[in-house]
C-alpha cells in the first residue's frame, strides 16, 4: 500500500516536475557545461547500494586542491536554497530505490560506522523527505537524526506520513537547516577511508568528567525511549 502511494504521488509530482527538471537541465548545460546528473552510491533499504540522482551543482575543479565551496554555481545554489537539486530521485522513486517518506539514504561509507541498533534505520527504503528532515534536517546532530528516523520507523502510518508532506511543503517554502556548519552536521561519522585525527595532549591536570549527553526530545507521543558549506558528496 504505500508503495502505490509512493507511485501515485511521484506520478502527480511529475506533472511539474519533468518539465521544470527540463528547464533546469537547458541551465545547467548552458552555464556550466558537462553531465546535467549527478550520481552517487548510497545506502537503501536492507544496506542494498543503489545510484542516487541530483542535478549537478558544482563546476569542475580548475586545479587539483580546489576546495568544494568556491566551485557551487549561482545556479546550484539556488537549486540547493530551494531543494530542486533533488527532482531527479523522483526517477529513484519510481525505480523503487526510494520512497517519498523514510530516512535520507547516506553513504556505504557512513554505513559502515552504524551501530546495530542505528542499522534499524535500513529496514524501510529511503525516502525525498522524512521525519528528521522536518524536524532540523542538517542543523541537527547526525545521532539526533537517526533518533528521529528510527522513531519514525518504530510509529509510522497515514496520518504521519501525511503530516511530514505538510510540513515538507512548509520547510520548502522557508527553506532552513540546508547545510550545517562546515558542511557536515555534527557527530556525523568520517568516512572509513578518512586519515584518523592526531590524539589530543594529554591535559596537564585531570580532566574534568564531561557533561552527559543531551537529551534528545522526541515527539510528544513517543513517551518511551526509541528502540557539502557544501561538500556535495555529504548532503542528505
């Protein structure tokens, strides 16, 4: 059943979409040249690996060591600011690698950090928009989101999914939480091939003992605990 929704609504989405994606295709071909499409491996339901879609939003590199946020076009961020970057996983949608609810898919390379219990976030496919992202998107912590999204697994049914369109709609229309500060939020892990951090000194009287963890809030009915600046690669 909610796979005919994911088709049904895709199918109305496209009405606008495909030829809104044309003209921004015409675009980004007559500014920026290259591929239109911007592919990438990500994680689906049951840790399946499937390409997902985005319009390009970067220029080439003009020299090796070029960092990533120079190269965002005028274009591209716009398409960001407005999440038009992402009209082209309605195809993902409707390959069935994604929903149009659930958790924004992440890298294989995040994946492999996940606990069990953070595994739980693979039971459902990945959806265009979910639970965490309308509840602080990047703007959260990447523990605060898997939170939200296994919640959100654990509760999920019409009347949520429905609330998430409609607030879906809100967030595009005051976009907000895009991209955290320096591009990734925080507590998301590094990829597995990403060079360990030098240890810290070590301090030269003992530490005092760290402040427990934040309380994450989760919605009012959940009363029991729940079981790209722009790196382009990052983004949810």
């Amino acid at each position: 059943m909610k796979r005919g929704g994911d088709l049904a609504v895709t199918v109305l989405a496209g009405i606008i979409a495909v030829p809104l994606g044309l003209l921004i295709a015409l675009l980004i071909r007559a500014t920026t040249g290259g591929p239109v499409i911007f592919r990438q491996t990500r994680t689906g339901r049951h840790g399946r690996e499937f390409a997902i879609l985005k319009f390009r939003t970067m220029r080439d590199k003009r020299h090796e060591d070029e960092p990533d946020a120079p190269r965002i076009t005028r274009l591209g961020a716009l398409l960001r600011k407005t999440s038009l970057d992402e009209l082209p996983q309605l195809w993902n949608v409707l390959r069935g690698d994604m929903g149009v609810i659930g958790p924004r898919p992440t890298l294989p390379e995040q994946v492999v950090h996940y606990s069990d219990r953070q595994r739980g976030r693979l039971a459902v496919r990945p959806g265009l928009t979910g639970w965490a992202q309308v509840r602080g998107r990047n703007s959260i912590t990447w523990p605060e989101r898997i939170e939200l999204d296994l919640w959100y697994i654990e509760h999920h049914s019409l009347a949520l999914d429905l609330r998430i369109l409609a607030l879906t709609v809100k967030v595009l229309l005051r976009p907000a939480g895009i991209t955290a500060a320096g591009g990734v939020n925080p507590g998301f892990p590094a990829p597995a091939h990403s060079p360990a951090p030098a240890p810290a000194p070590a301090p030269a009287e003992p530490a005092a003992a760290e402040p427990a963890a934040a309380r994450i809030v989760l919605p009012r009915q959940a009363t029991a605990t729940a079981p790209r600046l722009a790196r382009e690669e990052l983004r949810g």
